[in-house]
C-alpha cells in the first residue's frame, strides 16, 4: 500500500497529460522542492521536441539526469549558501522574457528552505535561525511558510512577478495539508493572502525571538501595507498532479484488490505525532473489538503532517514525525494481537533521518524489552528511530523523487 501510494506521485506518471499547449516563444523551467529534478527530466521526456532551458533545485541527492535543464543541488530542511544561490539563478531565468514566451514552474515540497532568497536587510544566517526555530516551535507547516514567505524575496508570489510578462504555468505535487498552493514551497508563483500580521501572530503564538531585522521589517510591512501589486500575466494557471487524497486512493485501491476494507480518515492530519499515535490505535482497537466504523479486515489510511514539539532547552534524540507517531501508537496499543501499523515520509526521508519510517507488529514492544529499550523512555526523549534502529523496523527507501507528505496505515485482520 505503501509502495502504491508513492507510485501514484511519481512525475513520470503524472506530468506529462498535465502540461498545457507548447509555446511560440522561449520556454523557461524553474522549480524547487525534493521532486523538481524528477519533474524537469519527466517534462525532458514529455516535449522532446521543444528548445527547454532553465534551473530548479532539489535536496542533495535527489538530482537525477537532464539534458537541459540546469539541475541544482541545496540543503533541506534547513538552507545553506546554495539555497540562496539557487533562488538568485532562477529569478535570473527569468529575466527580459516576453509575453509570448512560457515559464514552467515545477514545485513540490521542501522548496521553501531550497529556493532562499531573505528579503532585503535579512542575512541568510539569520533566515536559517529563523527555520530552525519553527521546526522545533510546534507550529504546523502553514503557520511556518507564513513567516517564511513574508521574510522572502522570491516566495510568496515574487518568482511570478519577476517573469511577467511572460506566462507562467506552475505544476505542483502537494506536500501540506489542504492543498493549498501558496503553502506549498511557500507558493513563489502564487500570489500571497497573507499579510505581516499573520506573521507576526505566529511569532507571538510560539514565543519566537526573530532576528532585530525580521521583526522590524515585518512590522514595517504591517504598519505600511502595500497599495499596488506588482503586476503578473492574466494567463498564468496552476495545476496539481499530485495531492495526499490521490496517494491514499492509490493505497485504498491496493487494499480492495486483497480483499481488506478501506477507511481514509483524512488527508490533512495534523497535530502532536504523540497524540495522533495514541487516537488512531483507540481507532485501530474499536475496529477489532466492536466492528466500528467498520469491520475486520480493514485498514485504517491517513496522511497529512503531524508535528513534533522539542520544549525549550530539550536535547532531542533522533527521529521525526513518523517514527514517533509509531512509537506512540505501538506503547498505547500495549502488544494487542492483529494490528500492525506502518507510518512513512512519502519522498523517503523523515525529519532528517535517512529512513521514511517505520513498521509497528503486536511484538514490537516485546522485541524492545528483549534488546533492553524502553519504548516509553525513548519517546519521552523524542528519541523514536533510535528504539526501531535498534530492533531493525526501520523502514528505509531511499530518495522517492516525490512528495506527497506523510502516509499512515494501520491493518486490522
């Protein structure tokens, strides 16, 4: 199911019955986040007969092959110095293009901290403190690109504005809950409805201390709202190939054939990892024990991203979202017979751990007293891909070359 799931993301699959008319003039491919290299080489492989030229940047080690387009590497999900130079050859790209010719724009998850470009008077330094800090704040992915977008000089719409008056046709494989565009890489071609307030809300909300130079230029920003927008084509269009509802139908689907019943109980869970462990095995025991909402065999489908809280002055062990959803899950599941639960980053990679998840069994936990790790001590440290490294349930893919966000699946037999 799994498998199926990140199958139906793939830019190979997806892009090229997506892709509009072929342009008269120019066409000019930028991209960011963790599937634009895949995307770049499916639309190589789509318009072999169309002069394409451009730039996106991925993660390390997601760059694949290109004739073409210039494929750049940065670092995710923190920004580094190629980050920025990234942002600075995609806004030149860009650049004296005509209303005749057509930018495509290949963007997916993990864009906002590749294509970083801090809006003037801010360092990249700065930036970076700044990302780090929301990582750990417990703010969830749309609160994050919020404050990401409004320190940008490229997000937040700016990328298109820098094209016009050429057309820009973006493509998008979602990542965040809802769908929502502007979220997605922090939306460079999607016009911004946020505003400094909200920004500066989610400063307040999670006690963040920005740098003097943020915080001065937000307020700036709310204080003086802008009264002209900068101008962008009337023919740009955006279309999405790829969301976490496609994903979890493509699992759904896998599960019919095997004759297992399938309930999606969401696209767009988010939350404490913690917590959502906890719900979905009380969800998981209802299925078993009463039948409700529906009965044995069955399998439980959810995606979205859930968040993990490090507290100030918490030293965090290793993990992410995943692994500590199921290392919850599996303590409050306390070894019932007949639920297994695997939880995985769709592009392979969660947190920053080289494993995309992990498998739960109704053994896990005994496994764990055996090889002398406690699953409770080891979530109280935040500390969940230690505890399945250590009883080797770690499940380990590799880079996926797409991005559809978390996929959560507990089977009930």
């Amino acid at each position: 199911m799994f498998d199926a799931a990140v199958a139906s993301a793939s830019p190979s699959q997806v892009l090229a019955q997506a892709l509009p008319e072929k342009p008269t003039g120019r066409c000019v491919v930028v991209g960011a986040g963790k599937a634009s290299a895949a995307m770049a080489a499916a639309l190589e492989a789509a318009w072999p007969d169309v002069t394409l030229e451009g730039v996106v940047v991925t993660r390390d080690e997601h760059a694949v092959p290109t004739q073409h387009i210039t494929i750049l590497e940065a670092s995710h999900p923190v920004p580094d110095e190629r980050s920025e130079q990234a942002a600075r050859a995609i806004l030149k790209a860009v650049d004296g293009l005509e209303a005749d010719d057509l930018v495509i724009a290949l963007i997916s998850g993990g864009g906002s901290s590749l294509l970083s470009l801090p809006a003037e008077g801010i360092t990249l330094e700065e930036k970076k403190q700044i990302g780090k800090d929301l990582l750990h704040s417990g703010a969830t992915i749309t609160e994050m690109n919020t404050v990401r977008r409004h320190l940008s000089a490229i997000k937040g719409g700016r990328l298109a504005q820098a094209a016009y008056p050429a057309r820009v046709a973006t493509f998008v494989i979602s990542d965040v809950p809802g769908d929502d565009p502007s979220v997605i890489a922090s939306g460079p071609t999607v016009p911004d409805q946020t505003t400094a307030l909200d920004a500066l809300r989610i400063v307040r909300k999670y006690d963040l201390t920005l740098p003097d130079s943020a915080l001065a230029l937000l307020k700036r920003e709310a204080d003086h709202a802008r009264q002209d927008t900068p101008a962008v084509a009337e023919g740009n269009s955006l279309t999405m190939i790829a969301t976490p509802f496609m994903a979890l139908q493509a699992a759904a689907d896998v599960a019919r054939k095997a004759g297992v019943t399938p309930v999606i109980l969401g696209d767009a869970i988010e939350g404490e990892s913690c917590s959502a462990g906890i719900v979905f095995s009380g969800i998981a025991r209802s299925v078993k024990q009463h039948g409700v909402p529906v009965s044995a065999p069955a399998v439980l489908l959810s995606g979205g991203e859930t968040t993990v809280t490090i507290k100030k002055g918490e030293t965090p062990g290793r993990g992410g979202r995943n692994t500590e959803f199921l290392l919850a899950c599996a303590q409050a599941l306390g070894g019932e017979s007949g639920i297994w639960a695997m939880a995985g980053d769709s592009d392979g990679i969660d947190g920053t751990e080289d494993a995309a998840g992990a498998i739960v069994t109704p053994d896990t936990l005994a496994r764990g007293e055996k090889a002398g790790v406690s699953a409770e001590d080891f979530l109280k440290r935040h500390d969940s891909y230690s505890y399945f490294k250590e009883i080797g349930d770690l499940v380990i893919t590799g880079p996926t070359l797409t991005n559809v966000n978390d996929i959560r699946i507990l089977l009930v037999l």
